[in-house]
C-alpha cells in the first residue's frame, strides 16, 4: 500500500518539476509558457507537414503571386528577429479562405484568401498573424500542452481507477474531453488572439498599415459562407466580433 502511495507520489511530483522546469518567458507575449519541444524537433515535423500540404496544393504556377507575396512579407519577416529561420512564402492552388505557419518559417498562403485579400496591407496583415504564430512559439506550446494533457491523464488513470484498473478508460475518457473543452480549445482560441496582436505589431515595425488587419476581418466576416459559424466555446478560432473587437484594441495601441 505504502509502494503504491510512494508512486503515485513521485509521478506527480515527477510531472509537476518538468512542467516547472519547462516554463519560460516570451517577450512576444509577455506571459509564461510551457514549452517541452526544441525547434529541431518541430522543424522536422514541419518539413513533413509541408510535403503533405503541397501534394494536395501544389504552388500555383504564377511567378509574379509569388513574387508580389514574398515582397510584402520580407519587411514582416525582418520585424519579427527570428533571422535564425529561412522563410519561404508560396501562394498555393486551392480556392480556400485560408493560410498558414510551420515552425520551420514556411508560410502558405491558398490562393482564394490571396486573391479575396486584395491590397498589399490586407495581405500583410494575414501574413503579419502567421509570422506572429512563429514569434509567439504557438506550435511549441500546443505540443507541450498536448504532451502534458496526455500525460495528465495516463497519471490520472492510475491515481483514481481500481486496484485492478476497473473504470481506467471511462475516466481517461471523460478527463481527455474536459481537457479538450477545458485547455486546448481556450488556448488555440487564445493563440489566434495573440497572434493577432503580435501581427499588428509587426505591420507597424514593417511598415504597411495595421487598420488593414480590421478592414480584413470585416469583410471576411461578413462574407455569406461566414455566417452560422459554431459556438466559440467549441471551436479553435475566436467569434469575429470578439476578433475585431480585440483587433481594433490592438491598432488604437500600435
């Protein structure tokens, strides 16, 4: 009994050293982060990434997109320091409303958003959020929080099933849900939000317009397929009101 009790000690305290040990600050953000993951590990994952992207969305055969991208983001990518990454910008061929940001500097940009973004500083502020993602080590952190979730719950399942393990795979259930609801969701709502602010940012310290990141997000959020989106406390992404109305925050203070 006392073995038993010793065990289940020594995880928790095991796992409570590393999330100490592993939390550091980000200037970026200004709050603590846990962060598990180096970025070689996460750069190799992210060349994977890319290759599954672009089998599915090959860059579009249009030099001067390509062209005309890499020129608005070079400014953004100087504003953001990390000079350690080699950045690469591609419009890809896929008429979806949407883009995105490997830790490795990779950034793709689908051609429906590129073409519906329209003016140089629109497309900035897209590309602003994406650099600001890297800046943020948005992906290291979702990693960690995963890495930890999991872990949470293997420990969890020791400490509160039965001698004989009866009712393990309910409660790993029920907790890898209210860790769902309760700690991922939040918090990649929450990196949207970050990356947002940290966007603005880098648009002023570049030069392009950061209003343009509210002109953005009006027009996409009045778009008809825009309209009937799920409930914020379900979904990845902020509400569009509560997006503008943090953005509009943001641009007053840049």
């Amino acid at each position: 009994m006392c073995g038993v009790c010793l065990s289940r000690r020594g995880l928790l305290a095991g796992l409570g050293a590393l999330s100490v040990a592993a939390c550091s600050e980000n200037a970026a953000t200004g709050r603590s982060q846990l962060v598990l993951v180096d970025d070689g590990q996460l750069a190799q994952l992210a060349d994977q990434s890319w290759s599954e992207v672009v089998a599915q969305a090959p860059p579009v055969r249009d030099p001067a997109a390509h062209a005309r991208l890499a020129r608005i983001a070079a400014p953004l990518a100087r504003a953001s320091g990390r000079t350690d990454l080699n950045w690469s910008f591609q419009v890809l061929d896929s008429d979806e409303f949407n883009a995105f940001v490997l830790p490795n500097g990779r950034v793709g940009f689908f051609r429906g958003l590129f073409d519906f973004a329209g003016s140089d500083d629109e497309i900035g502020s897209v590309l602003g959020h994406e650099i600001g993602h890297v800046v943020a080590r948005h992906a290291a952190e979702r990693v960690s929080q995963e890495l930890a979730v999991n872990a949470g719950v293997s420990i969890a399942q020791i400490l509160f099933s039965g001698e004989g393990g009866q009712g393990a795979a309910e409660i790993g259930a029920a907790l890898g849900m209210g860790a769902m609801f309760g700690v991922i969701l939040p918090y990649s709502r929450k990196h949207e939000l970050e990356a947002d602010r940290v966007g603005v940012e880098l648009m002023r310290k570049a030069g392009l317009d950061p209003s343009a990141a509210v002109r953005f997000w009006e027009r996409m959020s009045s778009r008809p397929d825009a309209q009937g989106q799920p409930p914020e406390v379900i979904s990845t992404h902020p509400a569009d009101g509560r997006r503008l109305e943090e953005l509009r925050r943001a641009v007053a203070q840049a």
